[in-house]
C-alpha cells in the first residue's frame, strides 16, 4: 500500500497551484518585455558608461581599453561651453516644469466638470501633444510657431499704441512668455490625462461630507482634492520632469549630440550624458523625499500603519515590565 500511494504522492505535488499557474502565465506575456530591456536598454546603459571611463576607444569594433576619469573632469574644467549650456538648460526646464503643472491641473479640473462637449475637450487638448512631438516639434520650433500663435508684435492682441510705451525689450520678454506658454500647453495633454484620472478616482461623498461641514470651494481643492491626488501627482512630476530635460528642443541634449556624432567623441558625449543623467536622478530623488510626507494613503494602509504603531508600542511596555 505505501507502495502504490508513492506514485500518487508524486502526482500530486507536479501539480501547479492556480496561483503559479497565474504566475507562469504572466512572465510568458512578460518574457519579450523582459528580453527587450535587456537587450535596448540595460545592455546599451552599462555600454555607455564603460565608454565614459574608457582611456581610448577604437571606432572600428568598438574596442576599448584602460580605465580613465579624464572625461569628467574635462567637462568641468576644460570645456568652456558646457557648464553654461548646462545652467541654462537647467534654468529653462525649472520655469516651464512648474508652469506646466500648474496649467494642467487646471484644465484637467475644468475638464473634469460637468460640460457639454466634455469629451471633445480632451481630445483637443490631446491632439498637440501626438502630433507636436519629434520632428514636427522641432521644425515647427525652427519656424517660430510657438511666437506666431500668440504674437502680440503684430497688433492683433495689443494695440500698436500700447507697445509703443513699452519699447522693444519689454515687448521681446512678453513675447517669450507667450512662446514659452504655447510650448507647455502643446506638451501637456499627458498630465492632463493624468490629473483627469486622478480627479475622477476622488469619490463625490467625500465633496458632499466636505460641504455638509461647511467648506469652500477654496478648503475643498486644499483638503480634498490636493491630498487625494497626491499619488497621481507625484506620477505627474516625475513624467513631466523627464520629459522636460529631454524635449527635443533641449540645448544640452543637443551639444551632447554634437560630440557624440557629429565629431565622433564617443567617450566624452557619454560622460556628458552621465552627469545629465545623475543630476536628474538626483532631482527625482529630492521631489520622493519631498512628495513621500504629503502623500495621501489609502484607509487600509492606514489601518496597517496603526496596527504597528500599537504593536511596536505593546512589545516596549512588555519589554519595560519584564525588566
């Protein structure tokens, strides 16, 4: 008998649970994902930071050889044009970033009421960001047309009268905000989206208690609306953040570019990408310490997080008493 129940045993412990069987499922549909990553991404990172420390690098093959930190340091030391193209990028991208989440939290509360044409709305707010991107971003910033959609130069949105007293300086800066402002609105039709599936996901009880206790409208986008999105924002600012630092109109991006192609400088372009790159981990890292104390949890992490509070407090009484 114990014979015959051997086999059976056997048998029975081949046999997947619905839970692996789920799993495996998953990681076959993940499997090309997975291989993709490591071939065109992780593969070509590490590639181009042994090209950064390379001593020499043999353009035939691609070979090679020695270990040397020279590029870094040439890129703070030697090379005059870098820090300045670097500071200014760095400056342009903090204006427009803040401006461009602001203006889309906007819109996306605006979209997000009860409107006729709701749905066409969106689509138009959308269709800028699918059609001005690659290329036809960059040729249409070559032909000024972020200055021409809001051009207040020809008369049409401020009288000639008007900009005679300001003089040609005032005017030029007015105009490079209005361009600035086209180009964000061209480039937020994703954290439009964003917001509008956050602000969807806020349930109306939470309005209707909010109001029923007396608050403004002001107190509801503070207490409410803010705290309960806040994941979503953070999703907002980190998406906004990298696609900032590499538009297609990002002058570093473009000196890096220069090197990398253009005069065939392999290793010093891939410094230069490296230290573009840690400044905008860094940033990223500083926006989840900042994010990670206002960040809204939901009711069963909270229930978690209390349960051990009041665990970690009874071990220390029991700790107290046995001494």
């Amino acid at each position: 008998m114990a014979e015959n129940n051997a086999p059976a045993a056997k048998k029975r412990k081949r046999v997947l649970s619905l839970r692996a069987k789920n799993a495996l499922k998953g990681l076959v549909f993940v499997t090309p994902f997975i291989i993709g990553l490591i071939a065109f991404f992780i593969y070509p990172i590490f590639f181009s930071l042994r090209i950064s420390i390379a001593e020499t690098v043999e353009i035939i093959g691609m070979k090679l050889k020695g270990i040397t930190f020279y590029q870094y340091k040439r890129a703070f030391v030697e090379d005059v044009d870098f820090v300045p193209t670097f500071i200014d990028t760095v400056k342009y991208t903090l204006t427009t970033f803040p401006l461009t989440i602001i203006l889309s939290l906007i819109i996306a509360i605006l979209l997000n009421k009860e409107i006729k044409g709701r749905g066409l709305f969106r689509v138009i707010f959308f269709i800028p960001f699918l059609l001005g991107s690659g290329e036809i971003m960059r040729q249409l910033l070559n032909q000024g047309v972020d200055r021409a959609v809001l051009n207040i130069a020809d008369g049409r949105i401020i009288p000639y009268n008007v900009l005679s007293y300001f003089g040609t300086t005032i005017v030029d800066v007015v105009q490079g905000l209005f361009g600035t402002l086209v180009t964000v609105l061209w480039r937020s039709g994703v954290q439009i989206l964003l917001f509008l599936a956050g602000l969807q996901s806020i349930s109306p009880a939470l309005y209707e208690a909010a109001r029923i206790d007396g608050a403004t409208e002001w107190e509801l986008f503070w207490k409410v609306t803010i705290p309960m999105i806040s994941p979503m924002m953070l999703l907002t600012l980190v998406y906004t953040i990298v696609d900032s630092f590499t538009s297609i109109d990002n002058k570093l991006l473009a000196y890096i570019k220069t090197y990398g192609f253009a005069n065939a400088e392999f290793s010093y372009a891939s410094a230069l990408g490296w230290i573009y790159f840690v400044f905008i981990g860094l940033l990223v890292a500083i926006i989840f310490g900042i994010m990670k104390k206002y960040m809204h949890t939901s009711e069963v992490e909270e229930v978690r997080k209390r349960e051990r509070k009041h665990r970690v407090i009874t071990i220390e009484k029991a700790r107290r008493t046995t001494y």
